[in-house]
C-alpha cells in the first residue's frame, strides 16, 4: 500500500544552504535574500547562509546589500569566514573604497583567515 507523501516536512537547512550557493554562482541575489531572510526568521541561518547570499549579491553587482549582510555578521558577534570576508573585500573593492578593502584585507589576515 503506498502512503501520501507527508508535505508538511520542509528542506533541511543544509538544503536550503545549497540552494544559496546555487543562487551565488549564478547571480539570483534576489532569491537568495528571501530564501537567507527566510532561513534567519527560523533560526537556521549559520555562517554558509550569510556567506553564500553576500556572494549571490557579489556575483549579482549588489556591492552595497553584501555589505550590509557583512555588517550584520559583525553586529551578530558572529566571526566571519574567509568566504564572507573575501565577498566584503571584493564589494568595497569595487564601490572604489580600496583602503576599507585593504583595512579588510589585513583584518583577515590578522585572523590568519584563508581564502
């Protein structure tokens, strides 16, 4: 006998993460942030979800929105990644902003943070 599909269950967050790197290595910053703004509002948000949907804005020219989920990291007290730096690096990168990069950059290394 076959049983109806329970549709109640919702995509782990491991998932979701995947459909965020997905989202980043094409562009879709758009997707990603509902699905990242989802994912934090359940509590599922971890260092991959900020990582992957500041790379999404990234890849998509959103310098200034991976900036602001850069800062909320810092503002969440939670360490960022090499990933997560890399992305704020590049953004202020190209918003012209080349000494904050580097501050970044520095900051990185001081962590001993790699790429």
């Amino acid at each position: 006998m076959l049983k109806a599909r329970d549709t109640s269950k919702q995509p782990s967050a491991a998932t979701k993460n995947r459909a965020l790197y997905a989202y980043a290595k094409t562009g879709k910053w758009e997707l990603a942030l509902v699905l990242a703004t989802n994912m934090q509002e359940r509590g599922e948000a971890d260092h991959e979800t900020y990582g992957c949907s500041l790379a999404a804005c990234d890849v998509g020219g959103q310098w200034e929105r991976a900036l602001d989920i850069f800062n909320n990291v810092q503002q969440m007290s939670l360490r960022p990644t090499a990933l997560i730096y890399c992305g704020a690096i590049r953004s202020y990168d190209m918003l012209g902003k080349r000494q904050k990069a580097l501050e970044l950059y520095s900051q990185m290394g001081a962590l001993s943070l790699r790429k």
